[in-house]
C-alpha cells in the first residue's frame, strides 16, 4: 500500500503579487485530491517572514486561514520555517504520482509547489534556495525563470532564437540619468509613438504605462523606474492579445490558443485583477493556422530559455495584417481554476485536477533525472 506524497505548498512572498498567490494557494488546496496528497503550509509574508505549520488533512478555508491570521496562527518552528524543507526530503527517485515508498514514513516534503508570482517567485532566487537543498520543485528551474522574468533578457534569447518580436529598446536608470536626450531621440526614432513602458523585472502589467508623446514618455519612464532600475520600451502594436500554456519538461505540449479582451485600452493590473471585465475566449476565433504557428512559436520559445513543468507564452496577431509577435513568457503563471492557463488545458482536454498531478510528475521526473546526472558524476 503506498503513502501519500507529501507536498509543500509556498505561497505569498514580498512581491507585489502577494495576493494573488494567496489566492492561487487557496484555488490549489481545495482542488488537490487530499486522499493522494498532504500539504504542508509554507506561508511568507509581504515582509519576507516564512511561517509553517504540520500537514493539512483538509483544504483552508479562506485567504485569511491562508495567512494564518483567523485563530490559526501557526508558529515558526525554531530556526527557520525552512528546517523542515532542508531536513526533510531524501528522494531517490523512488517516489511517483501512482506509488510511493511506504517504508520511507519520516515526516518530510517529496516536492515543492511554489505558488509565488513576481520577484522572489518565480525571478529565480526561490528556485535557487530549492536547488541547493536538493529538493524536487513545481516549474522552471533557475535560468529558466531568471530569463524569463527579466523582460530585456528574455527578448534578447527570443531574438537569438529568431523569434518574431516588436522593436524595442532598453536601458538603466544610471543610463537614463546620464543621457537622456540620447535615449529619448533613441526612442522616437526607433520605437515611435504610441509607446509602453514598462520595468524590465515585474509581473502582472505593474508598473507599465502607454506613452502618447514626449512628456507622457518620460513620465512613464520615472513611473516605472520605481518598480525597477532597468526599463524596456515597445513599439504599440495594433493587435490581439492571444496566450498558449504549455506544460512538459524535454518534450513540452502547447495548448489550444485562448484570445484576452481587455476592458482597459490594453491589458493592465486593473483590468486583470480588479475591474473583472476582460474577457478570455478560448479556444481564440483565429484561421487554424495562425493558431497552429502561435502554439508551434510558444513551444520554441519554451525550450529556448529551458523551461520546464509549466508556461504561459504571450503573443501579439495582427489585426490588420494578420502578423505574429511573441511578447513574453510566464513561468509561473496563475493558476486559479479562473486563470487562463489551466483554462486553456481544460479547454484542450486537461481538468485542473489532472494538470495539477501532472505538474507533479514532471517535477519529480526533472529532479531524478538530475540526480542520475550527479550520480555518474560521482561515480567517475
């Protein structure tokens, strides 16, 4: 008879997508099949304080439940919250989504799910925490995620690759200080108006302004300068925003496409979180074979950063004349029942339930066969 496989669940973190990762969290709990799995609540608050408590036997109720802040507060053991991770896992590769080792009944985490959006999420350092203690993980691994978050790096390995993309151009707050006659020329030239400013290290649109003229660009740009020191500028395309998920580790599988209609004149914080008036149509009412061409472009995009597990990749589609732009990818995107990445796979023939254990899988697969790697290099 096998155990159950035991998860730990990280959500919240300083980033200011905190909140939605709480809500994600919760979305996770309740859909989580807790006669296959345990969960070990890993919360870390918006001031960076990690909290934990014992394995959970039932889904929390509420956000608040989620934050330990409603007569359940649970305690930092001593030390650190990240004890129990450190000392817990000692997989071998012997643990699977069908079976796992019965014998093995010391507490512990065989895979972390880290539910974290934004920096200090999914920008690599988490990832880099789990790598170093060894510990089997939900998503893309360290340059995978770091690239990914990075707007100006990410384009620039789209480019290699010689993917389709909008002009754009970059630079620092040093270098803006420095020079900013040169970039602002830089800019009209190149990119043009109307413009989007956006920092070159955030998600969920924060931060990002369309600029119509000079005084509104340079505005933007000292906007979004508060969220970080680099800023990417994009030329405005008159197009469709259209998203294809994508799920797998060497051999990744693309989604149908799904198409976002924005309530706001593009697709900001608000418009995806607060005013509830966006629109997903999925499957996206594109020719087949624009759509094939996005879904064959996201799995290319993918493997070019060396994604794993899970990505929501982001296109632009002409409206005019019907062209493809790849805008960016998301490798940790949400993943509410609501979110358009698990819609896109239950649209495509995948419940939530069914993606979910699959994310598992292919996390513990990625660990194994890392740890074959270490083993024959010890061996030698």
């Amino acid at each position: 008879m096998s155990r159950k496989i035991r998860i730990g669940l990280i959500y919240g973190g300083k980033s200011g997508e905190h909140d939605v990762s709480l809500q994600t969290a919760l979305a996770v709990m309740k859909a989580v099949d807790f006669q296959k799995y345990e969960i070990t609540p890993f919360y870390i608050s918006k001031k960076g304080e990690w909290q934990s408590g014992p394995a959970l036997g039932a889904p929390a109720a509420s956000v608040e439940e989620l934050t330990f802040q409603a007569g359940k507060a649970l305690e930092a053991p001593s030390g650190s919250a990240l004890a129990p991770l450190f000392s817990a896992v000692q997989l071998k590769g012997d643990v699977s989504i069908s079976a796992a080792d019965e014998a093995a009944e010391a507490p512990g985490i065989d895979v972390v799910v880290p539910l974290l959006h934004g920096t200090f999420g999914e920008d690599g350092t988490i990832q880099g925490l789990l790598e170093m203690a060894n510990i089997p993980y939900v998503g893309a691994g360290v340059l995978a995620s770091a690239v990914g978050m990075d707007k100006v790096m990410m384009k620039k390995v789209f480019a290699q690759e010689g993917l389709p993309q909008c002009v754009f151009r970059h630079f620092t707050r040093h270098e803006w200080e420095k020079n900013r006659a040169y970039h602002l020329m830089e800019l009209e030239t190149a990119v043009g108006y109307p413009c989007f400013v956006k920092p070159a290290n955030l998600g969920s649109s924060v931060g990002i302004s369309k600029a119509r003229n000079q005084e509104e660009l340079i505005a933007a740009v000292q906007f979004a300068f508060q969220y970080d020191r680099k800023v990417i500028v994009e030329e405005n395309i008159d197009a469709r925003e259209i998203e294809v998920a994508v799920l797998g580790n060497d051999e990744p599988l693309a989604s149908v496409a799904g198409e976002i209609v924005s309530s706001n004149e593009f697709y900001d914080y608000k418009a995806k979180y607060k005013d509830g008036k966006s629109v997903m149509v999925i499957p996206a009412e594109i020719p087949s074979d624009a759509a094939e061409e996005i879904r064959n472009l996201a799995i290319r995009a993918f493997l070019a950063l060396d994604g794993s597990g899970l990505s929501r990749v982001d296109f632009f589609y002409g409206k005019t004349d019907g062209k493809i732009y790849i805008n960016e990818i998301n490798t940790m995107p949400g993943f509410t029942p609501f979110s358009m990445y698990p819609l896109l796979w239950q649209e495509t023939g995948k419940p939530y339930t069914e993606l979910l254990d699959d994310l598992i899988r292919l996390a513990m697969e990625r660990h194994a066969a890392k740890q074959q790697i270490q083993y024959s290099f010890d061996a030698e």
